[in-house]
C-alpha cells in the first residue's frame, strides 16, 4: 500500500487514475464499434467475398498447373 505525504500527492493520483479510467473507456467504445461493424451484414458478405475470391483463384491456379 502506497503511503501519501501530502493531500497533493493524493489529488495528482487520483487525477491520473481518473484520466487512465478516461483513456479505457475511450478505448472500450473504440472495441465496441468495431464489433458492432463486423456484424453488420455488408461486413459479413464482404468477408464472404473475399473468402469466396481468394478460393475460387486457389482453384483456378490449380486447374492451370494439371
């Protein structure tokens, strides 16, 4: 346990915690919002896309090189 030598020592703790307090949640809403984008349906068939894209050229390599 920290022990404190004056009342300003005490206040300048306390005002960093509350910015570190500040700095994550500002992180947890930055969380948030990329979550909420991922599920959004475009998001989802984008991935799909990609997905579909990039197995459709692995297969199209492979019929070449038979």
């Amino acid at each position: 346990m920290k022990t404190y030598e004056s009342f300003e020592d005490i206040d300048r703790d306390l005002k960093q915690l509350s910015l570190e307090r500040q700095i994550a949640l500002e992180q947890l809403k930055g969380v948030k919002n990329d979550f909420e984008e991922s599920l959004k349906p475009l998001s989802i068939v984008r991935t799909g896309f990609k997905f579909l894209s990039k197995y459709g050229t692995l297969l199209f390599i492979k019929k070449i090189f038979k």
